[in-house]
C-alpha cells in the first residue's frame, strides 16, 4: 500500500507560533482587541448550555484569555489549557501531531485551526484525545473573512498582487472534515462578526493583536511607500461615513466521539 502524499505546506509553523507570541505582547496593552475570542468563548458556553452538557474533565486549546477555563473550572471541571505557542505558560501542543495527554469528556479548540497545514490530521488527532461520548467544539476564522481587507490588499499591491490573506475553510467544507475524521453526529455552522474602522493602521492592529494575520509559507513582500499609500487611499475610497465595515466569519464545527 502506497504512502499517502504529504498535506501541503501553507502555512509556516515558524510565522504561526511568532504570531501567536506577538498576539500576547500586543495584548498586554489596556485596549487590545480581543472581541473575536471574546465571541468564541461566550459561543462556547452557549452550546454546552444548550446541550446541557457538564465537562468533568476538558480541554480548552487556543484560549489565551483564559476565560473558557475559568468558566469551566467554576462549573466544576477539570481543566487542561494548551496553546500551539505554550502561551501564559500552558502546555504547548502541536495540533499536528498525537496528543500527549488524552481521556477528556469535552474538548475547546478556539482560534487555531485556521492556520494547520493538515486540518484534517488536526480533527483527527482531537478525537483521539476525547472519550468515548466526548465532545469536540472547534472555532476558528472562516471563508468570507476580511473582505475589506483583501480588497485594499489588492488595490495595494496593483498590477504584482501577493499572498497576503490565507485562505480558509466555509461551513460545508468543515461539515466534511468532521464526516472525514470519524466524528459522529458532525455539525458545522458559521457567523460573522461586523466591526467598523476609522483607519487602516486600526483594521491592521485588530488583527495583529488577535493572531489573525497571514503566516503563510510563501508572504506577500513588504508594502512599499507607494503601495502603502494605495492601501490608505483605498482604505478612504472603501469609507462610509469615515468607517470602513470590516467583517469576521467565524466557523464552528461540533461532534462526538462514539
């Protein structure tokens, strides 16, 4: 039997993990953004309501708020954090490989698998670590996401566009990888989270200082002073009332290990 060929290298696991560290120095400042995970966290604790579902034992990957954990330990479970990067002194965790820690009822992967060269290897690394009749809930950026952004981008970067935004997974796709990872009752479903810029500089450091910017292998070259001003131009040009409307589709996939 032949191997299966190796999932291609998008993103670089070296951009990825510095961009997760940068996130916690830029949230160390009293008005970084946080509101996509702030979403995340808040989503989370609405379906295991809705589920009525009490983890005694989970684990919340991605975080780097801290909120879900503490959410949960309150509830009474206990909780293991983790983090590709071992942010806030977490375990760290290489999504792409076996788990080194296993047997957890529920399982919180939030903001993260956007950025894995083998999704489909992630899922099926994430059930493992799960129980029997254990939940997985996975959030991460979406299809449709930045919209504003990549638009600016291109009219930047003129007639020599560069990869500047990773691509990323709709709802169908995502409903498909669960079915592919062998989870049961899979469900995928999406939201979008609007927000309104007065600049470039402020839609930039938004995303900078949620781990949202692009780590793909091959990046898109510096801005250079011309293009930079074509970005702020288009930035003004794309304005309604000296806002420009940016938006953040975020995909949440759920499913049980049988």
């Amino acid at each position: 039997m032949s191997t299966p060929p190796a999932p291609p290298r998008i993103f670089a696991p070296a951009r990825r993990l510095a961009a997760r560290r940068r996130l916690i120095a830029l949230q160390a400042r009293p008005d970084a953004a946080r509101y996509v995970m702030d979403d995340m966290v808040e989503d989370v604790e609405e379906r295991l309501g809705f589920l009525r579902v009490e983890p005694k034992r989970a684990l919340v990957v991605g975080d780097w708020t801290g909120a879900l954990a503490l959410a949960l330990r309150a509830r009474g479970a206990e909780v293991v954090e983790a983090d590709p990067a071992g942010l806030r002194g977490v375990l760290a965790l290489d999504e792409e490989h076996p788990y080194p820690v296993a047997g957890f009822d529920f399982i919180a992967s939030l903001g993260t698998l956007d950025t894995v060269n083998d999704l489909p290897g992630a899922l099926i690394h994430l059930r493992h670590a799960l129980a029997p009749e254990g939940l997985l809930i996975a959030s991460f950026m979406a299809a449709g996401s930045l919209p504003a952004l990549r638009g600016i981008m291109l009219e930047a970067d003129a007639d020599r566009p560069s990869a500047r935004i990773h691509p990323m997974v709709d709802v169908r796709a995502g409903a498909e990888l669960l079915q592919r990872a062998g989870f049961a009752d899979p469900v995928s479903d999406g939201r979008g989270l609007d927000v309104r810029f007065r600049s470039l500089a402020g839609l930039v450091g938004d995303v900078r200082a949620q781990g949202l910017s692009a780590v793909l292998t091959q990046a898109g070259a510096p801005l250079a002073k011309a293009a930079l001003a074509r970005a702020l131009a288009a930035f003004d040009a794309t304005a309604q009332e000296g806002r420009v409307m940016e938006r953040f589709e975020v995909v949440t996939l759920s499913g049980w290990r049988k």
